[in-house]
C-alpha cells in the first residue's frame, strides 16, 4: 500500500492499492466516521464494478468516492450510500480504483468483500427510504457533536 497525494493515476499502476482518508458524510453508515481510511485498488476499464464502491474524479479534479449504481455505454452511474436522491454520472475512464478495505479509526480493518460487510451493504441499501433519512439524520448529528466535543 502506497499513500499517494498527487496524480493517482500517473502514480499506481493497475493491481495495486493505495490509501486514503475518509471525509464527509456522503458514504453513510458504511463509511465516513471521523478518522475512516479505505484501501483502494486501481481498477483497469474492463473489470466489472456494478455495485461496488469506487473513487472517482469530478469535473474540476475533486476526489470522491461513491457505489456504482450502474454502467451504460461507457457512463458509470453512482450514489453516495449517505444520498437518497443524487446521482453523478463519469466516464468509465474517471474511475480510478475500488474499494477493498476500510481500516477505522479503532485500527480494526474490514475487508469489504466480507460476508459481514456485503450483508451490511444489503440491509442498508434495501432499507425503505424513509428509514434511510432517519437514520442518516440521527447519525450526522452525532458524528457533528462528536465532532466538536
């Protein structure tokens, strides 16, 4: 595993992993905690990636990490798990690398193509909506005042 700050894909071949830091509340209840790293494995164009969770470029450069809803055409379609509503749409060529691990801050580290955590991807993603938006509201709240306390 490589930390890597610069251009990712100039820097890490196809295979290998690097590390990077979690911020925001996008990736919610999964990911996101205060102090989250994932490890990330530099995907090539041809993998299949429907359903996992990928790092990606915006327009603009800015790093984002969100599940892959579906692909189309050369287009990949994602949602972060935290957004009920919003898609973002990138080439396939935007997508950098997947997800393989996360290692929290307690310094315990899940593989993401566990049991557990693949079962936890199910109950959350096939949780009603309004059950999503609940306990996405509580837990923004608490991550917010954990936070600064």
């Amino acid at each position: 595993m490589r930390q890597v700050l610069g251009s990712i894909k100039d820097v890490v071949e196809v295979g290998e992993t690097f590390v990077l830091n979690v911020t925001g509340y996008s990736m919610l209840p999964l990911l996101g905690y205060a102090g989250d790293t994932i490890v990330v494995r530099r995907t090539s164009c041809d993998e299949s990636i429907v359903g996992r969770i990928a790092m990606f470029r915006m327009n603009g450069g800015k790093i984002v990490v969100h599940r892959v809803v579906y692909e189309v055409d050369g287009v990949v379609h994602l949602r972060g798990d935290g957004n009920i509503v919003q898609v973002e749409r990138v080439s396939r060529k935007d997508i950098v690398g997947v997800v393989e691990g996360v290692r929290r801050r307690s310094g315990k580290v899940v593989n993401c193509s566990s049991r557990w955590w693949r079962f936890r991807e199910r109950v959350w993603l096939s949780s009603p909506r309004i059950v999503r938006r609940f306990v996405l509201a509580l837990l923004r709240r608490w991550l917010d005042y954990k936070t600064k306390h």
